[in-house]
C-alpha cells in the first residue's frame, strides 16, 4: 500500500470514530477512503465494517456515565447480535443493488424520524404513556430493524438507531445516543467476528484504519456530553440528510 493511501485512511479512520460516536454516519467516510485506496467494493466494504468496532468500543467508553443500569440494556443484546447476522449473511449471499437503492430512503427517513420527533409522539403516543410491553416490543423492533441494517450495510446506523431508540424510549438524546453506542458496538463486534470467518476482509487497511477510529471514537463519545440536546440533535439530524442525499446520489448515478 502506497504511503498516500495509508495516510489516506489513518485520517479517515480518526474523523468516522469522531462521526459516529456523535451522529453516527463515520462508514461514509471511511467506506470511500477504502475505494480509493484500491479496494474493490465488497472487500471495502466488508473491511470497513470490521475496521469501525475499535471506535464504537471507545465511544462506549466514553459515554458509559450516560448508560441506563439494570436488565434494560441485557435483554436488546440478543435481538441487535441476530440481527446483525441476519443484516449480514444478506450481504454476503445477494446482489447489493437493490438493497443499495433502499438504504437511501431508510437513512433519510430516519433523519425526518428524528427531526420531527415531537410531533410523532403526539400521534403515536409518548413512551411514558405506553404499557411496559408495547414498549418494551416497540424497543425490541427498532433495534431489530438497526441490527439488520449494520449487519447489511452499517453507514448511518447511529442515526437510524438514534432516530427509532429516541421516538420509543422516555430518555434524554445524550442517554439514547450512548445506548445508540453500546448497540453499535454489539453490531461492530458480530460484523467482525462473521466477516473475519466467511468475508474477504483486507486485514492491511483494518490494521490503519482500526486504531485511528479508536481515538475519534473516546473524542467524539466526550464531545456529545458537552453538546446541549437541540444542538446534538440538530447536528445529528443535518449529517443524516447529508448521508441520506449522499447515498441516494451514488444509488443513481
């Protein structure tokens, strides 16, 4: 590998652990830093997702004050792992195409999710209204949903998680994006291990692009516990459009 393409990723590494222990979206940057640094898609692809897990670990690091205690957070564990299989066995077994054309409206519908958050709660319900089971199912499901998609695609899964977990959980946005981390980390680590077995995964860019994330991930986690909620959601909401038009351009060029 060319000095220019390690510098390349080392760089892009640092600023998606950043990116998505704030808003989550940072595979946007190192998914094409990969390509251009002469991956093929799939492997690029498949590298990047296990190359991001170091930084979503930090990033927990960084905002477990903000973790909710007891079994709330046990019982998603199962739901995010099966997912995340199910997310990526889809990859590695079907055409992307299709899929590719879809992840730009799911990402850009969950940015409107979160923009318009209140309003939805009005016309849902808020989750302090609802039974512990409707909740807790209602949880289970947008979890489920974000699980498959990291395991598929992963770009964006902090919004999409932020966006689901912030309509059905009763919590403060630092509270659901530091869930929104540990969840991450559960699809990181089950990407990992699934594509270190069956994936064509280049083990030279993991190796740049891994620890560089580590550090952006424990910067990122401590910067959302410095931002105000309207700020961090507004910060959240912009990059989910950006990423969302990004996406969707790409899918129809």
């Amino acid at each position: 590998m060319e000095p220019a393409d390690a510098a390349l990723l080392i760089v892009a590494g640092l600023a998606a652990g950043t990116v998505n222990a704030v808003a989550g979206g940072g595979s946007l940057i190192t998914f094409p830093a990969m390509i251009a640094a002469g991956l093929p898609p799939v492997p690029a692809n498949v590298s990047n997702s296990v190359a991001v897990f170091p930084g979503y670990v930090a990033s927990v690091v960084g905002s477990r004050v903000d973790l909710p205690r007891g079994r709330v957070l046990a019982a998603l564990v199962p739901t995010t792992v099966l997912g995340t299989v199910a997310g990526a066995a889809l990859l590695l077994a079907t055409p992307a195409r299709t899929f590719e054309l879809v992840v730009p409206f799911l990402v850009i519908g969950a940015t409107a999710v979160l923009a318009f958050q209140d309003p939805l709660r009005r016309l849902v319900g808020h989750p302090r209204d609802l039974s512990p089971h409707r909740r807790g199912a209602a949880v289970q499901a947008m979890v489920a949903v974000g699980a498959v998609y990291g395991g598929y695609f992963g770009a964006a899964l902090g919004v999409m998680l932020v966006a689901g977990l912030a309509l059905v959980l009763d919590a403060t946005l630092a509270r659901v994006s530091a869930i929104k981390n540990l969840l991450s980390a559960v699809v990181g680590l089950t990407t990992l291990v699934v594509f270190a077995l069956f994936g064509p995964v280049n083990w030279a860019a993991v190796g740049l692009v891994a620890p560089a994330t580590l550090v952006g991930g424990y910067v990122g986690a401590r910067l959302v516990r410095r931002l105000p909620s309207v700020v961090l959601k507004a910060v959240i909401v912009t990059f989910g459009a950006v990423i969302g038009l990004y996406l969707l351009w790409r899918a129809v060029r």
